[in-house]
C-alpha cells in the first residue's frame, strides 16, 4: 500500500462532490493506522478512549470496501466531465450520453450481486421509498420470464424493478466497470460479497436501488434536448454507427428514429435555412463557346447527360459516412478540417461541442469572480467585471499577445 504517514484524513462535506468517496478511501488506506490509534487511546484512560459505538468493525470494513466499489464510476465519470473540453472530449455533451449508459449498467450489474434468496420481490419492495416502488403489475410478476418481450416504444429500460430482477440487456456492449485499483480476482469478489452480513446486503439493496431511480430519472429526460443525441451524432468517431451498434432492440431502434428527425429539425430550421446566400459570391459567366456540336457529340453526351443531380444535403452526406477512428480525440480539428465540405452543418456541430457536460467551469467563474469583486470594489458594474473576466480567460488561454 506505500507509506501513508503523509496523508491525512478527508472529511466529507455536503457541497464537495464525491468528497464521501475520497473520505472512504483514504480511510482504506490509512485502516492500519486508525485501528492502531484507537488501540493506543484503549490503554489510557477511561475518558479518552473511543466509545465502542464508533469504533469500526471488520463489517463496516467490508461495508466501505464495496462502497468504494459501487461509487467508483461515478467518480471517474465526474472527474472526466469537470474538465473543460479543450479538444472536444472530458467535459463535452457529448459524453454524457454514453457515461450514462455505462453507469447504468454497472449499477444493473450490482443489482443481481446483493441479492437475498430467502425473500420475495415484495420483500425487496420495502427496501425502497414509496415513490420508488414499481407499479402493481410488476410485483404480479414472480419472474422475469413473465416480462414481455418489449414494454415501451423508447429507449427506456422497463419499468422500475427492485434489486434481484435481472435487467434486459439493453445495454450488452458496455463491460462492467472494474473495481478500484485494477480488476479483482474473482474469489475476492466473492468472498466479500459472502461475508456481508444481512444488514449488510440490505444497506446495499437500498443504495443501489436508490441511486438507479434517481439515475434513470435524468437519463430518460435527456428526450428534452436535441444535444445530447445530436453530440454524439456529430462525433466523427462515432456518428450514427454508435446508435446502431449499441441499440438493435425494436423500441431502441423505433427511439432512434424520433431523435433523428428532431435533429434533423433542429438543423433544417436553425442552420441550414438560416444560411446567408452573400455567403458564396456569384462568379461571373463563362464565355459562349462558338463550337457547334454535331452528331457525334450528341451521341456521347445528350442534353440531359451533364445534367446537375439533385445535390445531397450535408446531413445525410455526413450521416453516410463510416466513424473515423483518427477523429476520436480530436473531433474540433475534423470539424475545422472539413468546413468547406460541411460549410453549414459544421456550424451546428461546433455549436453543440461548445456546450459543456457540467456546470463546474460556471462555478470557477463565480470563484474568480468573488476574488475580483472585493470590499474595495463594490461599485465596480457588471460591464466591468464581464471584460475583466473576459480578458483573464482569453489571457490565460494565450488568445492574444
């Protein structure tokens, strides 16, 4: 584990994110040393030492190790999203989308892991808050063979279901999320699952569950907004093909067509006829050739041979195209490469890749705002402090000399 004299305890908060992972973790890393502590305070006197109420056992050990398990991904997902997308990756829209699909899944793997065999769904059912609870006709069901084949014409998975239902593979091209610190063996996997206790496996059951409901609340309302789907469809490395290789079910599928004609919308209406005819001058004709072609040449080229097809709009062109792996992490420089190809729809691309997956870069202007904005600076309006803003961000980035 490496000398950790030099590490001290973290302390959760309510505004830091996942400041209770990194308060377990480095409690992981510094067990040794709490579990001697406090066996050094047993041996002096009675009014120092720490109350056995909160001493931890070997059980809450085993409670923090799968914690830290189960929030893993979600760390490194809000590590990757605080960035600021420089290049149009780690902290762009378009991440969020897939990042989603992959949390999901991990927790839908979790699902089946803490499951009590001796109890029934309605059992698990109490583990939830009333406005978790599945549908009636859910807790019906004894198995999920009695599920329907398809149950809603989205993307959605099916309705709610407690811990020990196992999911529909809705999303079978996502591998499970390793645990922290490489992959585990498999034994070890087991054996902790094993030795949580009932409450232990109850604590869980309710987390997950929790935290599912409240994921997939966000996930379905990503319907609302055209840049979410339309990010990833403007990624050159994935495009449609991502769509179509991840989701193949019926309604997954019935899904993508809804989306694909808002965003096609979406650009019919604010880019492309929006388009500035001024933008591509007109040249001047060329002169009349006095050549008069003769039978030969009508025979080769009639009139309608060199006849202009009906031009392709941008969007299917670019939609036709295969994914090109080259452009993966560096989706801004293939647009900026082919925008005379895509004059119009590059726009809208670019567009869409400006929008940031967080509000955390919001949140350090607000910071370096309030260090601008000092007691001796209280009549200082809001012109002011925008271009003072400005002129720091575009300074730091090297935007002029």
């Amino acid at each position: 584990m490496g000398d950790t004299k030099h590490l001290g305890l973290v302390k959760d908060n309510t505004t830091r994110w996942n400041s209770t992972y990194l308060m377990i973790t480095r409690a992981l890393k510094k067990r040794q040393e709490l579990d001697a502590f406090i066996q050094v305070l047993d041996v002096r006197q009675a009014e120092k030492r720490v109350p056995r109420e909160d001493r931890l056992s070997a059980e809450d050990w085993l409670i923090l190790t799968e914690t830290v398990y189960v929030l893993k991904p979600m760390y490194d997902h809000t590590m990757r999203f605080q960035s600021r997308a420089k290049e149009g990756h780690h902290g762009a829209v378009w991440e969020i989308l897939p990042s989603m699909e992959i949390i999901l899944h991990h927790l839908e793997t979790l699902k089946t892991r803490y499951v009590d065999q001796s109890c029934t769904q309605a059992d698990h059912c109490r583990d939830l808050a009333p406005q978790d609870l599945p549908h009636q006709e859910t807790l019906l069901r004894q198995s999920p063979a009695d599920e329907p084949a398809i149950a809603q014409n989205t993307r959605r998975a099916a309705d709610r279901r407690p811990v020990g239902y196992q999911p529909p593979s809705r999303r079978t091209s996502q591998s499970q999320n390793p645990p922290p610190d490489g992959p585990r063996p498999a034994t070890v996997r087991c054996r902790i699952d094993e030795d949580l206790s009932d409450a232990g496996r109850r604590h869980f059951r309710v987390g997950i569950n929790n935290a599912w409901v409240k994921l997939n609340k966000y996930y379905n309302r990503t319907d609302r907004s055209s840049a979410y789907f339309g990010s990833v469809r403007m990624h050159p490395a994935l495009n449609a093909a991502w769509f179509l290789e991840n989701w193949k079910e019926e309604d997954q599928r019935q899904w993508l067509e809804t989306a694909e004609e808002r965003l096609r919308l979406h650009y019919h209406t604010g880019y492309r006829d929006q388009e500035v005819d001024a933008q591509h001058p007109n040249l001047s004709p060329p002169p009349i050739s006095p050549y008069e072609p003769d039978g030969f040449d009508d025979f080769l080229t009639p009139a309608t041979f060199y006849a202009q097809t009906t031009a392709v709009d941008e969007y299917d062109r670019y939609k036709s195209l295969h994914p090109i792996k080259d452009a993966f992490r560096k989706p801004l420089e293939w647009w900026r490469d082919h925008l005379d190809e895509y004059p119009t729809l590059s726009r809208m691309a670019l567009d869409l890749f400006s929008v940031p997956a967080m509000s955390s870069e919001c949140e350090r202007v607000f910071s370096l705002a309030k260090l601008i904005l000092t007691t001796q600076r209280q009549h200082m309006n809001e012109v002011t402090l925008e271009a003072i803003l400005c002129l720091k961000l575009w300074w730091s980035e090297n935007a002029f000399s």
